[in-house]
C-alpha cells in the first residue's frame, strides 16, 4: 500500500503484497507485463522502458491471487533467475495465472550463467537502444507457457507416466463378438465394387434394430452415423437400409457440414468435433467411414506413417471416449500376392492403428460370393470367415444374404486369380480333379507322373506341361478353394525302393480341418511307411490317440505330412 515510505509489510505477509511496480501498471493498458523475480531485476526492465513488474516474495514463495488480480486479462512474459529454484518460482507463478492472465509466455536467456537474471542482461546494462530493441522482440516471440517445462529444465522429479497398479481392468466390450470391438478402430479392407459399402449397410441395419449378428452373436440395439462419400442418399443409402430394415430413426448420414452458402466434406481430425456431435444426438454405437481416403485431411499424407497414425490417434480416442465402434474402410492396392496386411492402399499405418480388421474379398470359386475374413485382431482370436451373397430387393437395391461360415482365410482370397482366363484355368483342373476323386472314394494317391497320365487320360484341357508344374498347379487350386486337400508324402514299391507320391482327398467342409500354407517339410524317404494309409496316428497331448484328420483340426500338425487344405 503506498505510503509516505512507499511500499511496506504494514503487517501483512510477502505472499499477499502487490507486485513491485504494479501502481505504473495501469499507465501502460496495452503493453505486455514482463515479471521477474525481485526489485532489481523489475528495476532494470523499467529503466529500459519496458512494462515490468517484480515479485517480493522471493523464490521460494509465490504471490497471492490477490496480488496477481492486476496481471487480469494482460499478456504477461516470466522471466526466471537462471537457477532452478528461480524456475520452480515462475513455473507456480504461471499456474497461479491461468484464467487470469490473457496469455503467459515464458523468456528463456540461452547464454545467462548460473542465477543470472533480467538486471545482467547485456541489452538492459549497456543502455542502447536498439539493443533494448531486439531484447523486446525476443521476449515478445517467447513461447507459451507449457505445464512442467520450466521444472524439466530446473531438474525437478516430476510424476510422468500412468502407474498399471492404478489401472482398473477392464473387459474388452464388443459391437460384434470377435470382430467388430467397441470404443476402438476396426478396418474393412475390400476391392471396389466388391461390396464393401452393402455389407457395412446391411450391418447398420442391425444395429439400428439390435438384430442378431450373420453369426447368431447378439447386438445391442443402437444408433449409427454414417460417413459415406461415394453413395447417394436417396437413391443407394436409404433404399439399402430399407431392404435390410433398419430403424432410420437411429441413422445418421454426415458426410458433409456446411460452410457458408456450400457444403464440403467431413475432414479427419480437424472435424471429429462434429462426427461426436453426431454419436451423441443418436447414442451412436457404430460409426461407419466410407472410405477413410475421403476423409482423411489434406495436410496429412495417406502414404506416409507418421501423418496416417497423427490422423487415425484422435479418431481412435473419439471412440474410445464415446464407446462407439468406429469402422473406416479402405481399398485394396493393386499388387498382387504377399502378406495381405500390406495390400490396403495407402500406409501401414492405417491397419496398425486399428485393433480389428476385416477382409472382404470375392470367392475365388464363385464369382457371386464374397467372403468376409479376420486380417487383424489384436483383442481375440481370429474369428471365422463367413459368407454371403449380393441379391436384389424387391424394390431394386442390393441386400445381403449370409450364407454360414468357411475356412477360406485372407491368404487364401488374395491369392485368387487376379483374371477370368486364370480363374477358369483353376477351375477347369478343380472339375477334374474332383470327378477324379468320386471315382476313386474320394481319395488318389499317385506319382505326379501317374497323375498327369490319368488327367492327360481324362482330356484336362488345361494341364501344364510338367509333372512338376501341375503339383504346383494342385497346390495353388487347393489353397484358394474348397474341393480336395493336397499333401505330399513317399511310398516304397515293391523293390523297397521310396517314391515321392500326391495324396489328394476330397474336402470335408463340415470336419473343421483348417489348411496348412505350403507343403515343404515333407518326409525324407528314411522315415516313409510300406502304406498309402494317409489316417497316421499322431499322439494327443491329453493322452489319448487321435487320428490324423481329427488331429489336424484340433491344431495338431502331422509328423508324416503337411496339409494344403481348402475354404469349405
């Protein structure tokens, strides 16, 4: 309080005085309030025409809210003492004026040694002006004030990270049982035109309603938004939804938001504000993008790791915060082969941001189905593929009819033939070696010679040329189908003499047999038996003994050969 001995205690504590300087405040309304710590410092600001005030409490302390009251609304620059209490003192200082305060930045002298403060600066001590200047520009390009930084450089212990042991577990929560997680990412990677976009409808479908899943799984009535960028409302999106009878009432189209007289585009992240607005206004459940390149910001680069997850991390957080799953789906890239995890367009970092991700893909044996396979899946056990058929409803539009499960997985589908000519090749030989097999009990067990012979016998149009070629032929057809089995094994003749033979056996899709990608670890004619038997028992670990095919389809692997199974 002034006084005629100026600023005094008069009985009160440091904490409370007001700021050195703070009765020239008002003479400077629109300046920026420098503060640093103590009188001389405060002092020496001044005396170079700067708007400066001083702490009194020295740095141990830190001011009262009524002390700071008249740093209300100002744009204020902290200037620490170069030691790491003084630090510590101006890092309370900037927390005490959050919401009082315009705007706190921090000065940082680079070349200021041990406790040095503003009263040593150069620029404030030599008393040009233009030095003074250039101090001014460098305290007024100061950074904003960011929690702890201040503490970082002081040294100070600070608690980082999050303790597991104050983690509650909790269960992983699901939209679709095994596939589709709640308040997390799931891709659906497909190839256009496949039917991606009538799938993620006919699933919309049955969340609007709470309509059992294709898998008999149960789902929980909720609502949907769906950002799609390639369909029509009227004429594609709302007919689909009606031919799957879905609950509109509970669907939410928001592909675009309006920007003065027009409209544009949702873009992620910039816009997620409004994809929340639109799971909260329907108590949204599922969120369907589609697809995530029409959406994807143009400041951030789908090819690029780094710009991908920096988009997909706030969308993965908006649905962690809502509990709403969020599906984005992407188009295939045109190389073909290799691991399918690396056949979406675009970067890796698409499918590693999500926790599921599912395959829609043609069936390599039936140009009308689709199949629908685990890719990814990060929470559960790969759930099984499923099928289904594109039909037309009775109003025109297309609708989906699931057909049951199979054990074609997301190998065998983008191992498919890439053209119609291939296709009808594999297809041909498939026929075949099928009525091959229902003449024979289902079973063949032959050289690859002998099995040329009697496909060439047969008039197989489409045989290569070689033995050799046509095992791989079999082994390609096996994968990427659903009629016979493939394996490799040895046979001694009656000279006791080994030979390398082709054991086919007609497919049991109901049995359960998944197939094993390749045949290489075949046996060494050492090991082989005087028998064709292809039921080798192999030992269970529970004790018992099972059967070769009964082993297989309980995980087992068969010391006597490798399965190359096909999709039931």
């Amino acid at each position: 309080m002034p006084g005629e001995h100026g600023w005094g205690l008069a009985g009160r504590k440091l904490d409370t005085l007001p700021l050195y300087g703070s009765e020239r405040l008002k003479e400077q309304p629109d300046t920026s309030v420098v503060v640093g710590e103590g009188e001389k410092a405060a002092d020496a600001l001044l005396d170079a025409g700067f708007c400066a005030l001083g702490t009194v409490t020295g740095a141990s302390g830190t001011p009262k809210p009524e002390a700071l009251e008249v740093l209300r609304g100002r744009r204020v620059i902290l200037w620490p003492d170069n030691d790491g209490i003084g630090m510590k003192h101006m890092e309370r200082i900037a927390k005490a004026l959050q919401g009082v305060a315009s705007e706190v930045r921090v000065f940082r002298w680079l070349h200021a040694r041990e406790k040095e403060d503003a009263a040593d600066h150069p620029a404030l001590k030599a008393g040009f002006a233009d030095e003074a200047e250039d101090l001014r520009e460098a305290l007024e390009a100061s950074p904003v004030w960011n929690p702890g930084a201040l503490l970082s450089e002081a040294g100070e212990n600070r608690e980082v990270g999050v303790m597991l042991s104050d983690v509650e577990p909790e269960e992983v929560r699901w939209l679709w049982e095994g596939r589709i997680p709640l308040g997390k990412l799931t891709l659906i990677d497909g190839d256009p035109g496949c039917g991606k976009s009538a799938m993620t409808t006919d699933l919309a479908a049955r969340v609007s309603v709470g309509r059992p899943f294709p898998d008999g799984t149960p789902c929980e009535a909720g609502g949907v938004v769906l950002l799609n960028a390639e369909d029509g409302l009227a004429d594609t999106i709302r007919p689909r939804l009606d031919a799957a009878g879905a609950d509109l009432s509970r669907v939410l189209a928001l592909a675009t938001i309006p920007v003065g007289d027009t409209e544009r585009l949702v873009s992620i992240p910039e816009d997620l504000r409004f994809i929340e607005d639109g799971i909260n206004r329907i108590g949204a459940k599922l969120v369907v993008v589609d697809p995530i390149m029409a959406f994807l910001s143009g400041e951030h680069d789908a090819h690029k790791d780094q710009d991908v997850r920096r988009a997909l991390a706030p969308l993965a957080k908006l649905a962690e915060k809502t509990g709403a799953s969020v599906c984005v789906v992407r188009h295939l890239n045109k190389t073909a082969g290799g691991n399918p995890l690396y056949r979406g367009g675009g970067s890796i970092g698409i499918v590693g941001a999500a926790r599921s991700a599912l395959l829609l893909a043609k069936h390599p044996e039936d140009e009308r189905r689709r199949v629908l396979a685990s890719l990814k899946s990060n929470l559960a056990a790969p759930a099984p593929s499923l099928v289904f058929t594109l039909e037309e409803s009775a109003g025109g539009s297309v609708r989906i009819e699931w057909k049951g499960d199979t054990t074609l997985d997301a190998t065998a589908l983008l191992a498919s033939p890439l053209d119609d000519d291939e296709r009808r090749e594999m297809m041909t030989l498939r026929d075949a070696v099928s009525e091959l097999l229902n003449e024979n009990g289902g079973e063949w067990e032959s050289t690859p010679q002998e099995l040329f012979d009697k496909l060439t016998e047969a008039d197989c149009g489409v045989l290569p040329e070689r033995p050799d070629e046509l095992t791989k032929a079999l082994k390609k057809t096996a994968r990427t189908g659903t009629a016979f089995t493939v394996s490799r094994g040895w046979r001694k003749d009656d000279n006791g003499k080994s030979k390398r033979v082709l054991r086919l056996r007609r497919s049991n899709p109901s049995n359960g047999v998944v197939g094993v990608d390749g045949v290489d670890g075949v046996d060494q004619p050492d090991n082989a038996n005087n028998t064709s038997n292809t039921d080798n028992d192999v030992s269970d670990p529970t004790g018992g003994v099972v059967k070769e095919s009964d082993a297989l389809s309980n995980g087992h692997r068969s010391p006597e050969r490798e399965e190359v199974m096909t999709g039931a």
